[in-house]
C-alpha cells in the first residue's frame, strides 16, 4: 500500500466514488432497501422505476431536499461504465431490462452495515 497506488484507487474506485457520491447516504439506503432487505437480486425495470420514485417522494416529504431529477436518469447514471453502482442487462427471453447490484455496491453495503454496526 502506497500513497500513489491508494491516490490512484481513490481516484477510480467505483465503491469509493459511492462512498463519496453527493447524497450518498439516501442511494445507499435506496439500494439496501430494494436490494438487501428485500433479498432479490434481480429488479425489472417496471419496478425499480416506481420504487424510486416512492423514496425520491418519501424523502422530499420528510425535508430532505436531494434526488430531484428523473428516476430514470438516476437508474441510467447509476448503470452507466462511469458509475457502475447497478448492473442493467437482458436475460434470454425477457424484453424488459433488470437492475442487479454491482460487486462494488455489494462491497460498499456490507462495509457500511458492518461499521454501523461497530459504532
């Protein structure tokens, strides 16, 4: 472990860049939550679209003034190769896109869960 080499992971770490994501906290609650405390892996487009937008309102109504844009422009930033925090594929036969976790948020969850856990 170096500066450099740390300086270089910090830099391109998707994890790290979901830790220091603005409003990090309200997309990590948002992934755990439809993700972990649901325990699926696979979520269809269909259903990921109104969800967030349930916890985007949710949110709004309890003061937090973040995640205004569209839920589809989330989901599509969050699954694009810069961000990588969900995977958006097809499986055979389906016409209909499905979101499934990244192993960077998987890594980023887990961590999290088990620091809050310690404190």
């Amino acid at each position: 472990m170096t500066p450099e080499k740390l300086s270089i992971y910090f830099d391109t770490s998707p994890a790290v860049g979901l830790l220091r994501a603005d409003h990090s906290p309200f997309i990590l609650c948002f992934l755990f939550e439809r993700f972990k405390r649901a325990h699926v892996i696979d979520i269809a487009h269909s259903d990921m679209l109104p969800a967030l937008a349930s916890y985007q309102e949710r949110l709004h109504e309890t003061g937090h003034d973040v995640l205004h844009d569209k839920p589809e422009d989330y989901l599509r930033i969050w699954s694009s190769s810069d961000k990588r925090w969900l995977r958006r594929h097809l499986e055979a036969g389906r016409t209909e896109a499905l979101y499934r976790l990244t192993p960077h948020s998987e890594a980023v969850i887990e961590f999290v869960s088990q620091a809050l856990q310690q404190d």
